[in-house]
C-alpha cells in the first residue's frame, strides 16, 4: 500500500480531533475530486513501519477520537488488504477508539466485506459535483451517505450516523 500523507489533528472527516490516512489509489475517476493527485496507486510513499508508528503515537494521544482513511480509496483493490489488516490492528490496540473510512463504493456492493467488522463509521458512494454541498457534514456531495456501519451490519439495513 502506498499513501500521500497522514494528518494529524483533522476535524473535519469524522467526529472529534482524528488521525487521517490518505492512501493511494482510486479507479472511481469523480469530476471535481478533492485528491485526483491520489488516484494514482504508484504515487506517494510506500506504508511502512514508521508509517504505522506515526499513526500508533497519534491514537495514543488521549484527545485523538480515531483514525479516518481515505484518499484515494480504502477498498481500491490494491488498499483493501493492507487497510484491513491495519484496521483490525487499531481495533484491537484501541477499541476505544472510532475507524472511519471514505470509500466511493456504496454500501450496498461492499456490505460483506471483511474490513466492515472494524470499521465504525462509513461514508459511501461517489463524489458528484453537480450535488456538491459545502455545508454538508462529514461528506462533499448530497448522494453521499454516513453510515453507521456496525448498527447497519446488525440490522441488515443501512442505518446514518447521528
């Protein structure tokens, strides 16, 4: 996996302070990306030990609420692997703390991946221009949706967050 940064203290993808990961690689092509430089799955830096070590001194931090990965997208099918892995890691290394994770895919293609299990939050579906919306929360376009993904995976319905 490669990736183009890590932010640190970002309060705007996902609820409270946040570490965000954002991974190379995309093949949803949205018009008016926020990240086309991110598309490319070769370009960046290579995820490795010191990576994750940088994300690790983030979620020790009290004040830090969780990781958010995006990009890119998470679940390009170069990413899903090694963003499952580290997100089962973050999981069972801080249960306290919230996973969320962009992805361009909707709910309904994605919904029995493995990674689902360790996420909290997902917000689905392409970025659309002509429904772009600066004043919505946690997402770019009104087709976008913030998913509650474990109360989805339990109920067997797509289930917004709060």
């Amino acid at each position: 996996m490669r990736y183009h940064n890590i932010t640190k203290d970002d309060m705007l993808n996902g609820d409270g302070l946040r570490t965000v990961l954002w991974v190379a690689g995309c093949d949803h092509g949205c018009k008016g990306c926020q990240n086309p430089v991110t598309w490319d799955p070769n370009s960046g830096l290579e995820f490795d030990d010191a990576a994750k070590e940088e994300i690790f001194e983030q979620l020790n931090q009290s004040y830090i609420a969780g990781i958010t990965f995006s990009g890119g997208d998470p679940l390009y099918w170069g990413n899903v692997a090694d963003v499952t892995e580290l997100a089962k890691e973050i999981k069972e290394k801080y249960p306290k703390k919230t996973i969320w994770l962009y992805t361009g895919s909707l709910w309904e293609r994605i919904q029995g991946m493995d990674i689902l299990q360790y996420i909290d939050v997902l917000v689905d579906g392409e970025f659309m221009e002509e429904k772009k919306d600066v004043s919505l929360k946690w997402k770019g376009s009104s087709n976008q949706r913030v998913i509650d993904v474990q109360q989805s995976l339990k109920t067997g319905t797509v289930v917004l967050h709060a």
